[in-house]
C-alpha cells in the first residue's frame, strides 16, 4: 500500500506540530509543581511530549507529509532530557534518555528534502551534553541529600545529647532525692532540705529545658541579640554550682571540687562545655550506679596544652535507682564521641585502689591539637 501524502491530495498541515508537539512540551516545562495533579507524574510529563514528538516524524516520514519543526520543540525536548536524567529512577532515567534523545535526532527526518542524516547527527552533541548536565546536576542533588541527611543526624545526636546530659541529671537527681524524702518522712527537719532539692532539681530540669528548645529556635540573629555572644548550656563557672546542687542534702556523698589555679577562664566554648558535661555525666552515674558512695572528688588540671577532668568516687556499685531508670549507656556513648571530636580522650574504669571508679578526659586546649 502506497504511502498518502501531498501528491494523493491531501494537503500539508504546518500548524499540525506546533498545535500538539509544542504545547505539550511547554506544559511539561513551564506547569507549575503547586498546581499539578497528583496523577501528573514527571514520567508522564516526559513521555507524552516525547512520544507525540516522535509519533509526529514517524508520520511524516511514512506519510511523506513534510512537517517543519522548531528550535522551539528541540529545545524542550533536551530540557526534559535533562530533567529524566536529573530526576528520574534509575531505570526510568535510562528509558525517558533513549526516548528525548531518539525524538531529538530524529527531528530532521520530517524535512521533505536536505541532508537529514547529517543534521540529526549533529543533533546528537546537544544531546550528550543535556545528558551530561542532568548526570551532572543529578550528583550534586545526590551530595546535596547526603549532606542534609548527615546534618540531620548530627543535629538529632546532639539534641539527644542535650536532654540526656542535662534534663536526665537532674530527673535522676529528683528520683533519688524522693527516695531520701520516703526514707525521712518521720524527720521533717531532714525532710525540708531535701525537698528543696528536688524542688531546686526540678527547677533546673525545667530550664535545661527551655535551653535546648530555645537553641532548636534559635533564629539567625539570636547570638546578635544577646549582645554578639552565646553561652554555652555549661561552662567551667557553672561547675560549682553543678558540684553543689549534687552535694547537697543530709544524705548522700560529699562532692570537692578542686581546680587548679593554672586552669585559664576563658578557654574554648567547646572545651568548657565538654568538660562540664563530663562532670555532670560522670556524677549522674554515682547517682545511680554508686549510690553508697561516701565522697565524690572533681579534679581539673591544664598544662597549657590539655585540660583534665577527673571524676573519682569511691562507692562500691551498690544502687537504689531502679533498673529502668538506669539508662542504656548512651551517656557515655555521646560523651565519648563529644570529646574525641575535640581530639581528646575519654577513659573509665575501676580505680587503682580497687574501690570506686574514675573517670578521665583529657581535652587539648590548643587549636592545633583539636584540628
């Protein structure tokens, strides 16, 4: 059968391909994403144009009916090559190439006369390089994702890290000062000051709280607002007031806290606020893991180079904190990833004499050491 065309008369319809081939690709390029249908997918956005692209020169060439085409459709075409390659599913990316890149080369075959094989193969340069670009633009999607994931997980440790070393010290220390209260609820002169405690512990909670959420909230130009600089959520001059608040009461173990005068105030924020957590940290395991100890030391020694924080207790292992209350060990998980970060050390274990534990980080002080 004798293909149709110009000579049976039927007569050539150069609005047929900028009426269906361009519109459909300028609705896949230009429709907006917030007024899309659910049901347009950008794998139909690129197979329709692409498929109608090619059903078109597939007719002219059988039909013999010579169709123009623009700069206009190629264009598109390779725009949504690009898009495949940037977008789409691995599978789905290599088919919709094929696709664009086949409509694209193709295109010259619609002209009635002229070297159309030449054309098309310099058509595939544009094609390769809207290929390239979208692989391209597609691995920095990849890196841009991984780094956003990565900052997510950072933030949600830290965040975790925040409210285990801050708000559970002080639940912890409100636990066992409740069971202080049962054990003297005949004595209301012991009483009194222990429920001052867990008050004052509770107090505490609340605004370790807030502190952690404040920073979750912070905005841009939070630190500007506090007059250019942020504290931290502890330093070495709230330790004093840490040792205290844990000391405190008629019972429970007695806390010294011993800081050699060679110890600079105005050490990094990092370093202050990792070796205030290692303080804090290590007391809330006496809390529970030794609450038979007698006396708790905090010693803080700097050689110019490091900063030393030592925690000693000389508890036994008894424990009147119950088991779920105990924790998992992420503290000391968070804690050691927090000072190695810094470039220090973070040891533990039983001390020499054999009673009691110790816990050690040494913190480098210096900007080269922490690099």
């Amino acid at each position: 059968m004798a293909a149709l065309g110009p000579q049976d008369g039927y007569s050539v319809t150069p609005w047929l391909q900028p009426a269906t081939v361009l519109p459909l690709c300028l609705a896949a390029v230009l429709w907006p994403t917030a007024r899309r249908p659910a049901w347009v997918s950008p794998a139909l956005r690129i197979a329709v144009p692409a498929g109608a692209s090619v059903a078109l020169t597939v007719v002219a060439v059988l039909t013999d009916w010579p169709m123009a085409f623009g700069l206009a459709e190629a264009a598109s075409l390779l725009y949504l090559l690009l898009v495949a390659v940037r977008s789409c599913p691995g599978w789905w990316a290599t088919a919709f190439v094929g696709l664009c890149g086949m409509a694209v080369v193709i295109l010259p075959a619609r002209l009635p006369q002229g070297p159309a094989g030449g054309v098309g193969l310099a058509l595939l340069f544009p094609v390769m390089v809207a290929a390239g670009l979208g692989g391209y633009l597609r691995f920095l999607d990849h890196r841009r994702r991984a780094m956003v994931d990565r900052t997510r997980r950072s933030e949600r440790l830290a965040m975790a890290a925040d409210l285990h070393d801050f708000v559970a010290h002080h639940v912890t220390g409100i636990l066992v000062q409740a069971q202080m209260a049962q054990m003297m609820a005949t004595d209301p002169d012991q009483l009194r000051p222990v429920l001052r405690n867990i008050e004052t512990s509770a107090t505490e909670a609340l605004a370790s709280m807030r502190r952690t959420v404040g920073l979750l909230r912070e905005a841009p130009d939070y630190t500007a607002a506090a007059g250019g600089k942020s504290r931290p959520l502890g330093d070495l001059a709230a330790l004093p007031s840490l040792v205290e608040g844990f000391g405190g009461g008629p019972v429970g173990p007695k806390v010294v806290l011993h800081r050699d005068p060679a110890v600079p105030d105005d050490l990094p924020a990092e370093v202050q606020t990792a070796a205030y957590r290692v303080v804090q940290e290590a007391l809330t395991n006496v809390r529970r893991h030794a609450a038979d100890a007698g006396e708790v030391t905090v010693d803080l020694v700097h050689d110019g180079r490091a900063l030393t924080v030592t925690v000693r207790d000389d508890g036994r292992g008894g424990t009147r904190i119950p088991q779920a209350a105990r924790g998992g060990g992420f503290g000391l998980v968070g804690l050691t990833e927090r000072v190695t970060a810094l470039g220090g050390e973070l040891r533990t274990g039983p001390r020499p004499t054999g009673q009691g534990w110790e816990v050690t980080a040494v913190l480098p002080t210096d900007s080269s050491a922490r690099a």
